[in-house]
C-alpha cells in the first residue's frame, strides 16, 4: 500500500515542512503520494510534483480549501484514505488541527510526534518533554501519523517527476469559516526553518537589553532570533520567537543559547540542533549537559567580544 502525505503549502509554494514528511513516509515503505488541497493551488502541486522520492500528486481545488480548514481537509482527506496504509501530516500548527480529526473520524488510533520509523508498523516518538523515547507499534488498517520534522531529513524540493492528479474537491462542511489572518513579517529567516539561530534567556533581563545584545550577533551570524518560554513571558521577546516544548521545534545547524539555563521544556524543542553553543554564568545550568561547546562567561561581556571577533 502507498503512504498519503499531506502537504503545507500555501496555495503558491510547498512549505518545509512537507519535504521532511516526504522523507517519513519514504521510510514506510511503497509509493508516496502527496495531497495539495487548497484553491487556486496549481502552483503548490507542480512544486509537490518536483519533491524526489513523491510518485503522484492528488490536487484537490476549491474555495473552502483555500485556508486549511481542519473540517474542509479532513474531508478531502478521507475521501481517499482507504486506498492508503499511512496518511501522514507534518507535527505542526496545521497538522496537529487536521490529523486527530482525520484518525478518530477513521476509528484509528494517531501516532504523534514520529521521529523515527522502525518498521512500516512501529515508531518511535518522544515523551516526558523528551526525556524518553517510545516505541509505538500500531495494527491499525490505516495508520495516521504526525511527523516531528527535526527527525527526519528534508527530501530535495527539486528533481523528482511525479504526475499529478486532479481530484473532486471535497464539499464545504460549513462547519467554520476564515475571518482574517495577522502575520508577522520578518526581516529574519523563520524560526522553524533557519540554519543558524541565537536564543536569549531571562537573564538579559529586559526587551531593550534582548535588542542591544543579541540582534548584533544575530546579523553575524545571518541567524534567526529565538527565546526561552521564560523570556517570553516576561515580555522580552514576542511569542513567535519562542523555543521549546509549549513553542516551536528547531534543529538548526548552530544553536546559540545566551542566558538560557536550560528547562526541560526548553530542551525538549532544540536538543536535535546539530551543534549548540552555550554561554552562561552558572556552571551548573542544565544547558550544559546538551551544548557542544559551553562559555561560562556573562553573557554581557561574552556576546559583544564574540561580535566583535566575527
């Protein structure tokens, strides 16, 4: 049987998101398909035809999809899910709003969070803010998963020919409707899909002191702004800059934590980096335990000495 992926997109272009969970349903074994439902979204199909490893691109076009809809896409998506033995969504804001409908719709349990794929049946999946990993074997006939993308690589947006099918669009279940957006513009790359990102704690102790110490470094370094929960709440940095269990996932290439002691919850969204650097006063702090290279140092003097070395 095939894997269903259903993709992020918006309605032009294929977000991130969607190659890593290529890359998951490839490692479950048989053809995968992609599912772009959305309107006027020929743009976003072609650009899922061209993920390698994606055999066949179902499009779905229509006015109540154009926003993802958790109702209208669940719809869509059961409307072929019995020709699928998985159906797997990216383990973000959007995933996470569709999947759980889609599997209780389908009686069938929904395996969150996958960061490994042991075998077409069993996964692994992190618990206790991470602090375990679980082993997850399913019998369900059709298995709905949601994909931790810092598990898995992003499958190559280009060099893939997959054909691509139109489908009859699901009707609207006029079970919800979309008012209006408000999105930040960023300057910066993304969080979720930067290289580089310079995360600050508490410890700056003020949104100015956030601004003057860590935007430097981050133009450095060509870097994405994070924060602790802990920062956030206190008002240093807004709530899309957050990191960690209750903000966004990361794994970046380089994760520089200034001020950051290191909460479980923290931890829990950017252990995967690939190289972590820490700096901070207290030898003891818990972020030590994770960074590959710690600087006890106060980060006041530590940061404006590394800017000035780049």
């Amino acid at each position: 049987m095939a894997s269903l992926v259903i993709a992020e997109h918006d309605n032009a272009s294929i977000k991130g998101a969607t190659l890593n969970t290529v890359t998951a349903a490839l490692a479950c074994g048989g053809d995968v398909h992609v599912l772009v439902a959305g309107a006027n979204a020929a743009g976003a199909a072609q650009a899922a035809a061209k993920i390698v490893g994606v055999a066949k691109v179902l499009h779905a076009d229509a006015p109540g999809l154009a926003h993802g809809l958790a109702e209208n896409v669940a719809a869509q998506v059961l409307a072929v899910a019995k020709n699928y033995s998985h159906i797997l969504f990216p383990a973000t804001a959007g995933g996470k709003n569709v999947a759980p409908r889609v599997a209780a719709l389908l009686d069938v349990a929904q395996i969150s969070d996958a960061t490994k794929v042991i075998s077409p049946d069993t996964f692994e999946r992190p618990i206790y803010a991470g602090n375990a990993i679980a082993t997850v074997q399913s019998t369900d006939a059709i298995k709905v998963i949601t994909v931790r993308t810092t598990g898995f690589d992003a499958a190559p947006a280009s060099g893939g020919s997959g054909a691509v099918e139109s489908l009859a669009a699901a009707a609207d279940a006029g079970l919800s409707s979309f008012v209006g957006s408000e999105i930040a513009k960023l300057d910066r790359p993304e969080l979720t899909a930067a290289k580089i990102i310079v995360s600050g704690g508490r410890a700056l102790g003020s949104s100015d002191k956030f601004t003057e110490v860590l935007t430097p470094l981050a133009d450095k370094l060509g870097a994405a702004l994070g924060a602790s929960r802990a920062a956030v709440d206190a008002g240093y940095a807004p709530n899309d800059w957050q990191v960690g269990q209750t903000g966004k996932i990361v794994a970046p290439q380089l994760y520089v934590a200034c001020g950051i002691s290191g909460a479980i919850q923290h931890l829990a969204g950017m252990k995967d980096s690939k190289v972590i650097v820490a700096i901070n006063k207290d030898p003891e702090a818990p972020i030590f335990s994770v960074a590959d290279y710690g600087l006890e140092a106060d980060l006041f003097t530590a940061v404006p000495e590394l800017v000035a070395k780049l």
